[in-house]
C-alpha cells in the first residue's frame, strides 16, 4: 500500500507494483469467477480477466439474444463459459454483478436465491446496496460483499487495458463474512485491469458517482456547451465557428494539456488574453453553477435520482425512448455541426 499526497491530504492506494497480477492469480487461484451481463462492463471486466488468465464464465438472459450473441462473438461458449443468470451465479464463488442498476434491482431474487455460503457478491457501483429501500438488494450475512468501480466507461477499461495502462478503480468492502473479503476485492481489482486501486465506502462511491455523472462529467459539461453554442449563433456566428470555440478546441487542444499537466499548465500554455479572461471569468461561473451542485447533491443523497433512474429504466420501453432522447440531440444543429467539424480533420479526411 502507497501513501500518496494529494494536495496535501494523504491517502492509501494499491498500485499493480506493490499488487502484482501474480499476487492476484494466488489469491484467486481457487476462485470461479461469473460475470453477470454484458452490456458495458461486463464485457470489459470480463475479457480483461480472461486475458490476464483467470477462467471467467459469462451469466446473461438468453431471451434478450443481443448481449448474449455479443458474448459468443466474443468468444465464449453457451453451455461452457456461457450460462443463462441463475446457472452462473451456482457455479461461480465471485459473482461479479454487473447487469445495468434497475437489472440488479429485477434480476435479484434469482441472484440471491443461487447465492451459496462464502461467495463474494461483487458490484462495480454502490447503488443496489445503498438504496436498498429502493432496490431491495439485501445480501445475506453468509457472503462477502465487496465493490471495485472503475473510474470510466467499460469501453475504456478495455480500451486502457489493451494500450497496457490500465484504468483507476475505488474498491470498498460492505460484508466481511469470510475475513477474506478485502483481499478477494484487491485482487479482483488489480484481475480486472486497474492501475491503481483507492479507498471507498459503497455509500461516498454512489453519491461521488451519481454528482460526477450528472455534473461536470456528462450533465453539466453538455449543459454549458449547449449555452455557450447557442448564444453564438443568436449573436449571428455561423454553426463551424460555435462549434469550433466550444467543443472542438476543448476535445482535440485543451483538455488534452489539462489531462497531461494540469489545469494551471493548460492555461500557461494559452495566449496572454485567453488566461486574463479565464482566470477573471473561473469565479464567475463557480458562483453561477455552485447552487446547481448542492441541489444534485442533495438529491442524489436523498435518493430521488436513484428513483428516477430505477423507474425509467426498468420501463419496458425504455431503450426505444433512449434513443429517441439520444437521436433528437444527434439531430440538433449543433452536433450535427459536431459531426462536419470531426469529419474534416485531416485524420478523418484522409479515410
Ligand atoms: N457503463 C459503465 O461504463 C459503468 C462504469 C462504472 C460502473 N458501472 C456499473 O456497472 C454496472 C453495469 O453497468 P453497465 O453500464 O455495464 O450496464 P448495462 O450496459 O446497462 O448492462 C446491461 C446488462 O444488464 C442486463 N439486464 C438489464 N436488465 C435486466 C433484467 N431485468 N434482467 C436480467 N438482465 C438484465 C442486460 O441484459 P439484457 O440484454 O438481457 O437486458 C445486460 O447484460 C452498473 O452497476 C453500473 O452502475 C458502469
């Protein structure tokens, strides 16, 4: 375990140097690993287990063929490595339980009905467990509980994993029953391909989570590009223009120094003119968004985004109003601008 310094408040990480993937395989090596769906992180976590050599077998309902067809195309086996939910969750003692939230809250009573004496119950987000009133996932007391969530689409944690760098997880252990039960989430982390592993609780990892998602990182960050973009086209700028000043030099310029070096050294790294007016603008914009946050925040606590989200997804129609809801901002003006600007670059030109 590493003692880190972050900004002056010290805490304890797992790296893979001090966890190596041998100490894993030794911890596992008795471990029948299922991975429950395979929607967006089943996938990930269960082919970066494979390679990394661990036999994972798949648990998803056959009657929805797409997840299940993908996993074959992916290469594992009906009746091999391949199961429908209840049958993987008998023969695994990891059950890795990543269906979508509302899948877990509806596929639970088969899970837990299968579950056997020392099993570890495995979840890549604290939601199912927190909002129990909610969800009614409550495990029994003869399981450990534990949770690994990577900090990025299941896409990425393949994606890094395949580049060989690995994506940052928080773990967090909620059942103690066998003693083993931190040592089992460790491994597992470092199994699924982290690069290093921090310390959470399952209730700071949801609430952290769901404030993420809906603020800065997806909510939020779509908000203001959309309020910036239209207030130049009202003020007579043409579509490539707005475009260009509010996501292209974002995504293919700025945020790639911020990612690299730092906020301050991104914005060491502009003209003159554009720091003055960020650095007297920053606060502005702190104050406008600050209420915004505390009001997400506060509801995310009080459980009206997990209701929100259990009821909407759990509607049969779901996905059908997903994509009508994606495909009307597919549609708009500005991301269509979005998707002349993208295949102009010379990367996309040259195809
Ligand atoms: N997406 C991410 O990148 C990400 C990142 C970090 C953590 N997580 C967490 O990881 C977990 C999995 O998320 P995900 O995004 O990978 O989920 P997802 O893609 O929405 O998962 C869909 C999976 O759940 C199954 N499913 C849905 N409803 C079901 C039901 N009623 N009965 C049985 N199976 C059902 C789907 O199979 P069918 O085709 O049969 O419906 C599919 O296998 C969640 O706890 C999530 O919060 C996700």
């Amino acid at each position: 375990m590493a003692k880190i310094d972050f900004g002056g408040v010290v805490e304890e990480v797992i790296t893979s140097d001090e966890f190596p993937l041998s100490k894993a395989k030794e911890i596992l090596k008795n471990e029948k690993i299922a991975v429950l769906g395979y929607g967006v992180q089943g996938p990930g976590q269960a082919m970066n287990l494979r390679d990394n050599g661990f036999p994972v077998i798949i648990g998803q309902r056959k009657e929805e063929p797409a997840y299940w067809n993908k996993a074959i195309k992916d290469g594992f086996e009906p009746e091999k490595t391949l199961f429908p939910i209840e049958e993987a969750v008998k023969r695994g003692t990891m059950i890795l339980y990543l269906l979508s939230d509302a899948g877990q809250m509806a596929a639970w009573p088969t899970v837990k009905a299968n579950l056997k004496e020392g099993d570890a119950l495995y979840f890549s987000h604290g939601f199912s467990i927190v909002y129990k009133d909610q969800t009614k996932v409550v495990p029994p007391k003869n399981v450990d509980v534990i949770l690994v969530a990577p900090k990025g689409s299941g896409r990425s944690v393949r994606a890094n994993f395949l580049d060989g760098s690995g994506i940052n997880s928080s773990y967090a252990v909620f059942q103690d029953y066998t003693g083993r039960a931190k040592e089992r989430a460790l491994a597992l982390g470092i199994a699924i391909g982290s690069g290093y592993l921090f310390p959470t609780t399952f209730e700071k990892e949801v609430h952290s989570d769901l404030t993420g998602e809906r603020g800065v990182l997806m909510g939020c960050l779509a908000g203001v590009m959309e309020a910036q973009y239209d207030l130049l086209r009202r003020r007579g700028h043409s579509p490539s223009e707005a475009f260009n000043e509010t996501v292209e030099e974002l995504t293919q310029s700025l945020i790639r120094l911020v990612a690299e070096n730092g906020m301050d050294w991104m914005y060491a790294n502009c003209s003159t003119t554009a720091q003055r007016g960020a650095l007297d603008w920053k606060g502005k914009f702190k104050e406008a968004v600050s209420p915004v946050f505390e009001e997400l925040y506060d509801r995310v606590v009080r459980g009206e985004e997990t209701r929100i989200v259990l009821e909407a997804n759990s509607a049969p129609d779901y996905r059908e109003r997903l994509e009508k809801e994606l495909d009307e901002m597919r549609n708009s003006e500005m991301w269509k601008a979005g998707a002349a600007v993208r295949a102009l670059r010379p990367e996309n030109r040259q195809k």
